[in-house]
C-alpha cells in the first residue's frame, strides 16, 4: 500500500501501486500527484516518482506575459490621446498578448 499526494490540494489517496499507476492526476483540480511508499516521504521530498514540477513555474510565467500585455495596452492608451493611429495598433498588440498569456495560463 502506498500513498498518492496532491500538493495543490494538501489531500492524499491510500492507493495500491496497480491503482496509482491508472491514477496520474488528482480528481478535484487535475494536477498531477506524487506517489509515496511511506506518507511522512511527501514531507521530506523523498518521493519514488516526482512530477514534472513545471506547473507553478509556467503559470508565474504566463502570469508575467499577462502583465506585459496589459503593460503594452496601458502604453497604447496613453499614445492614443497624442496619435490615433500608432496607439491603437499599440493597444491591440497588448491584447493579443494578454490573450495569448490567458490561453497558455490556461493549458500550463
């Protein structure tokens, strides 16, 4: 018997090894789980199997493209009131990245 841990969640599974092999992501938020022989592991980071580890860090990633997108549009808006044209195209480049953040926040 082992022991399935999701940390986004803080909750853990009693699991067989036959059953944490079928079971790759937590049930409430979808994040992958980390797989413990013993269930004080998950404290000290001694996990059989660890997860990629990646999803925090493309979130914190996406999130900064997010903020440059709504940086770029801020930036539009203020060229707008001086020059129409260059302040829109400026605007809208800063959308498109905000959305293109948005997406990839999204699928991280």
């Amino acid at each position: 018997m082992g022991y399935l841990v999701c940390y986004n969640c803080n909750i853990y599974y009693e699991v067989t090894e036959e059953q944490a092999k079928e079971l790759k992501k937590c049930g409430k938020c979808g994040s992958p789980m980390t797989y413990f022989e013993d269930l004080e592991d998950c404290y000290h980071g001694n996990s059989r199997k660890r997860g990629n580890g990646k999803t925090e860090q493309r979130k914190e990633h996406y999130s900064n493209i997010i903020g440059l997108g709504i940086l770029i549009a801020l930036i539009g808006l203020s060229l707008q009131f001086s020059v129409f044209l260059p302040g829109t195209m400026v605007i809208t480049l800063g959308v498109v990245v905000v959305i293109l953040g948005c997406i990839g926040w999204g699928l991280s």
